[in-house]
C-alpha cells in the first residue's frame, strides 16, 4: 500500500465552485431541491466524477440514496456523507461540501492503494425537507427511523404535488423506502463521518476555521394557543381585559430567560430557546388581542437539561395565562432525541482539526443534520467549517477559502485516522 497523496482542499473547491456555476442561477443561489431536475443535474455530474476519475459506478437503495463503494481489503466500513440538495436560493456549500470532501477521501485512498477497509460515499436523499417539509428523509430511512406511509405519503407541495408522485417521478416509491435500513445494515459500517459548514456565527465570532461537533441538541418543538376575550381598545380597561397576547409575550420573555439560566460556559452544556412564530385575533389596531398562538422550539445536547426546560417552559406558560386571565393549551409539534456523537471518533476529531488549524474549539449543532440519524446506530463524528456571514439557508451563505482549505484538509485527516483505528479493530 503506497502512502496517501498530500492532504489539499484545492482540488474539492474546484469541483465546488464547478458545481455551483452547474447549478445555481445568477441571482437566486442554488437551486438543488430534492426530488427536482437541478438536483438531479447535480447528481448526474456527481457520478460523472467518480466514473471518470475513479472508475467507480453508482447505485440507489429504495430511499433514493446515491452510494458509491471504494472495496476495501476487509468488508468492515466506513460511510461518508452528507447532502447534494439544497433549500431554494441556497447556499452553495451546505451539504455539497461534505459530499464533495467525501469524493477527495475516495481520490486519495484509491491513489494510495486498496484500502483497509471499504469505503462508502452517500449523497443522502432530500436531507433539507425544503420541498415537502421532512427533513433527513434518506438518513432517516436508512436508520430505521422513518414511517414512510405514515410521515410521507400525506405530503403536498406549494404547487399542489404529492410527495408519492415526486418520489415516483424519481424511480422511488414508499414501499422501497422501507427496503432503505436492510440496505444500510447489510455494509457492516462501523462508523460514520460528515463534513458540513456551521450555518451560524460561532466560529467566525472565535475567529476559528474549523471546528469539531459535539453533536446534534435535541429538539422540543411546540405550539401554544393563549385563549382571552376581544375587546374594544379604548372601550376595555387594563384591569378586566383577558390580552392574550401579552400572555404570550410574557411566555416569550419567560423563555428567554430559561434559556440563559440552563445555558453553561461550556460549548457542550450551550441551549437555545425561540418563540418564532406569533398570531393574534382579531388582528387590528383597535382590537384587544382574544387569541395569540405562539410557537415554542427548545435545544439542548442534554436530554436532562432539556426536559427540565421545557417543564419550566410549561409553568411559565401557566403563570402568564393566570396572570392576563386567559387560558392556555399545548400542541406538540416535533421531539428529537439530543445525539451526542462518538467520544472515539471526537477524538481523532480534535486531532485532525489540530493538525490542520492548530486549535480544535468543539461546539454543539443547533440545526440538524444526517449525521444526527446516523449517530442513533453507529459511532459518529463531524466536522464543521466556518460560516461566513455566519449565516446558511441564502445565497450569501460563504466560507473564506482559506478556512474551507483547512476544514477540507482536517476532513482528510480524519477520515485517514479513522481507517487507521477499524483496520486495527
């Protein structure tokens, strides 16, 4: 086995930025929405590089997820991933860096050789949700976590299409979605690897390149109905009037401060709490408000933490409404388990992102990723890169080249280590 080629992020920036010219139009961003035909452009120009400089064909389990396998000398694996779509007028890293990073670890180690053991490279399928509103649907197929006939096959876009027909369109259909997890189970994976830019300011506010991820905070996602009476604005005084939208304010404020009070100075004890959404009725300027609905969304990276967050949420809840006399209900709308990530794979991790920057600042992720469904069945590690503005979900979206170089090369460095420590196992 010939020793592995210098680890460079030229080349995968090159291919990103001929990626980004394929696929994004000049004043909107990228336009790689699962299921649609610049997705399936992007996809197509994907398989067109491993082809023509790995000799390596591709193949789709039933959720529609792109495989690509580097045989190893052993039939232990490793999977690399992340997501080739995008939200419409994206970014043009988000998700195609870490598959694209994914490439360079396949060029390399074909470079140096069979290697150890065999390496997977998946462009998960319709990770964003942008279109019909579940995200992480491939990931999540593959883990044994998805419902197709009950979390899919109700789905309606904007323009009236079900997601069955979408799906259909694309050679998948929510039978073989189900066939998904007898896929993944059957490559003997023995851990998994991501490479994804931060999508918020905290790396840039450090002035740091790179970073390793603790994991993936667990989501308590709910809607609240404040219920009080409308009233005339000048006709109602304070006292006998039933705001609900005060009570939801305060319930806002309430949150805030719950957030700060279980938030740590430690990376990994960080929480967040957001009240994103307001309604209120009547909805004019002389009316008393006699309904406010409010949503409440809660993170954590601890389970415990984070269920004691939302109890204190749901007593504030109740004082605001007892105190502006109106009554109060609670709608779930969405739990995730917090996903810490390998403590092994963290650790070269930390190592490989020292080598590269020579500092290593760790951080929790907010938003989710496929990572997060991998991590509930295989040990996991993920690397981010600096956001610049600090910012994702827009085409303004940017990482320095220089920091992307140096992510890129601390991916290499890991995914190296990390066939290093299976071959041993």
């Amino acid at each position: 086995m010939s020793p592995l080629p210098p680890a460079s992020g030229k080349r995968v920036i090159v291919d990103l930025q001929e990626l980004r010219r394929l696929t994004s139009d000049e004043h909107g961003g990228a336009q790689r929405v699962a299921w649609g035909p610049t997705w399936r452009k992007a996809r197509e120009w994907f398989q067109g590089k491993l082809k023509d400089e790995l000799n390596l064909s591709t193949s789709r389990d039933g959720a529609g997820n792109l495989w690509a396998t580097l045989p190893g000398r052993s039939k232990k694996s490793l999977v690399i991933g992340s997501h080739l779509d995008s939200v419409p007028s994206g970014g043009w890293l988000d998700g195609a860096l870490g598959v694209v990073a994914g490439l360079e670890v396949l060029r390399r180690h074909q470079a140096g050789g069979q290697p150890p053991v065999t390496l997977h490279l998946v462009d998960w399928a319709d990770e964003e949700g942008a279109r019909f509103g579940r995200s992480l649907a491939g990931s999540a197929a593959s883990a044994g976590a998805l419902d197709p006939d009950k979390e899919l096959a109700h789905l309606v876009d904007r323009n009236g299409v079900k997601l069955p027909d979408a799906l259909k369109e694309n050679g998948v259909t929510l039978a073989g979605m189900k066939t998904a997890k007898a896929t993944f189970d059957a490559l003997s994976c023995q851990g998994y690897l991501e490479l994804h830019i931060e999508q918020g300011p905290v790396l840039e506010s450090l002035k740091k390149p790179t970073g390793v991820v603790l994991g993936t905070m667990g989501v308590e996602r709910h809607q609240l109905r404040f219920q009080g009476q409308a009233a005339h604005s000048g006709a109602a005084p304070l006292h006998l009037r039933k705001d609900a939208f005060l009570a939801a304010a305060q319930f806002a404020l309430a949150c805030r401060d719950i957030a700060q009070k279980h938030s740590g100075r430690t990376p990994r004890s960080r929480v967040v709490a957001t009240c994103g959404v307001v309604k209120v009725e009547p909805n004019f300027v002389t009316a008393v408000p006699g309904s406010a609905e409010i949503s409440i969304d809660l993170r954590a990276l601890d389970g415990k933490v984070l269920k004691r967050m939302l109890a204190e949420a749901q007593a504030a809840s109740k004082r605001a409404a007892k105190e502006h006399q109106v009554t109060v209900a609670w709608s779930p709308l969405l739990h995730i388990t917090p996903r810490p990530f390998d403590e092994t794979l963290m650790g070269f991790a930390r190592e490989a992102v020292k080598a590269a920057t020579g500092t290593a600042p760790e951080l929790p992720s907010g938003p989710l990723h496929d990572a997060s469904e991998m991590a509930g069945v295989v040990p996991t590690a993920m690397i981010f890169a600096q956001s610049s503005p600090g910012i994702s979900h827009t085409r303004i979206e940017d990482t320095p080249l220089p920091a992307l170089d140096k992510s890129i090369r601390a991916f290499l460095f890991l995914a190296e280590k990390t066939v290093a420590h299976l071959a041993k196992a």
